[in-house]
C-alpha cells in the first residue's frame, strides 16, 4: 500500500465508508477509487479538494498524503492564510502545476525550519 492509499482507508474506516460511498460522496467514479488501492494511483488537483472538503481536513494534509507536497507537522503547520490560498490554488490548477506547488511548500517549509531553528540558538 501507499502512503495515500493507507490514509484514504483510514479515513474511509473511520466513517465505514465503502469505495463506492467515497466515489459518490466526491463526485467521482468507484473505479477511480479502486485504484487507489490496487494500482497505486493517487487522486488528481481537483479530486484532492474535493477529498479535503469531504474529510474536513486540511488540504495540505491531503496533497501531503498523496506525494504532492512535504508531509506537514503539526508544530510547524503553516499560517492559515497560506493553506487557504494553496485550497484556492489547487482547485484551478492542473496536476503538473500542483507538483510544482509542492516544490515551493518544500522551500517554504526549509525556510520555516531555518527560521524556527535561529530562533531556538537565540534564545538559547
């Protein structure tokens, strides 16, 4: 199993969801569900927002578990603001320029350790 599919079966045994009330739920096609769990597919831009909205979890949480993004940590989760913008952006953008995101949330998340670490030598 995947990283995404391991997390999209815990959140579907969660709320005792079957493949086929997932599919509905999000809009989408049983089948494409199904590959989730047996060829390894992950979900694209849009179905991941939709995963998201369904969940009610964060859609960095979502890309983060699909490989589209670094995992994020719950002690350096970005500002809010910045994981509203990514939801808008990841709703009008193609799968190629949501990899492209994921490199920049990679930037975004070396600065945030970098900042966070001067931060700690300071007050050391």
């Amino acid at each position: 199993m995947t990283e995404f599919s391991t997390w999209i079966a815990h959140k579907m045994h969660s709320r005792r969801l079957a493949q086929s009330d997932l599919a509905r739920a999000i809009g989408g096609r049983a089948s494409t569900v199904n590959g989730w769990f047996t060829r390894d597919a992950i979900p694209g831009a849009s179905t991941c927002v939709e995963l998201a909205r369904f969940f009610q979890v964060p859609l960095l949480d979502v890309l983060a578990a699909a490989g589209y993004v670094p995992a994020v940590n719950n002690t350096h989760r970005p500002p809010r603001q910045l994981e509203e913008r990514v939801t808008c952006l990841a709703s009008r953008t193609s799968d190629e320029s949501l990899e492209l995101l994921g490199d920049l949330a990679a930037v975004i998340e070396r600065r945030c350790a970098t900042s966070d670490s001067a931060t700690l030598d300071r007050h050391s």
